[in-house]
C-alpha cells in the first residue's frame, strides 16, 4: 500500500496532541525536541518534512514566514 499523506484536519489533531495549553494562553510543546545551539526547539512531522513546531504552526494559521524573518514565542 503506498504511503499516502495525512490530511490537514489529521495533521493538526497531532500537533495539538502534542501541545498543553496553560492558564496564562502559552502553549507547551510536549512532543519531542531537538537542541540547536544549547536551545530545546519543539519538532514535528508535518507529514512531508520535519519542522521546528514554532514554525509549523504559524505557516498553518498565518501563511508563509516572509524571507528573512524567524518565527519567535514569548514563553
């Protein structure tokens, strides 16, 4: 059976499976992480590549992060 890409609605029920969201509205990666210069950054696999899960969300709810630009958190 050929490897077949999950859909957009599957995609998100995994990442919010991943995520806690905290009284002050801060959501929590609690999926698995990957240190980059002796930072932890949230992963995920969008069904085609890994993503750090910062950067996922916001190409979701907010579209492409213009060149040049990183996607930061307050938390």
């Amino acid at each position: 059976m050929p490897w077949q890409k999950a859909s957009i609605e599957r995609r998100i029920k995994n990442f919010f499976s991943k995520v806690i969201i905290i009284d002050c509205g801060c959501w929590v990666w609690i999926g698995c992480h990957s240190g980059e210069g002796g930072f932890f950054y949230g992963q995920f696999y969008d069904g085609k590549r890994m993503v750090t899960a910062t950067r996922w969300a916001y190409e979701n709810w907010r579209g492409t992060i213009p060149d040049g630009l990183k996607v930061c958190h307050r938390c």
